[in-house]
C-alpha cells in the first residue's frame, strides 16, 4: 500500500545518504524505521500490562479470594 508522507529537507538528505551507504531504496529504509518504531511501542506497553502486580505486596490468588468472598 503507498502512502503520502512531508519530510524535511534534512530528513531526506538524510535518508538518501544512507540509502547510498547500505546499497537499499528509501523506501526499504523507511519501511525498516516503521517495523522498529512499532516494534517498540508495542513492547512498552506489553511491559506496562505485565508489570501491574509488581509493586503490590499481596498475593494475586489472596486479593482475588477476598474479592470475591464479599460477593
């Protein structure tokens, strides 16, 4: 799938040096960024998610039975 994109001047130059350097297209570079940036983020967040108990001092069976014994 295309997609439009602005990038500075900079960026591009950049970008077209590398491209040169790594014998790759631009686009083969940006497509690599992509798949790392995501990469990423989505690992922060599986650590945010798993990471939740960590600080707590009581045992997740123990908090969940006495949730559960108020019903």
């Amino acid at each position: 799938m295309r997609t439009l994109v602005d990038v500075g001047d900079s960026q591009l130059q950049e970008l077209d040096e590398l491209s040169k350097e790594e014998k790759r297209s631009r686009a083969a570079l940006i497509r690599e960024a992509i798949d790392d940036f995501l990469a990423k983020r989505r690992s922060k967040h599986e650590g945010d998610a798993f990471g939740l108990w960590g600080n707590r001092k009581v045992d997740g069976l123990v908090y969940q039975e006495r949730l559960r014994g108020e019903w």
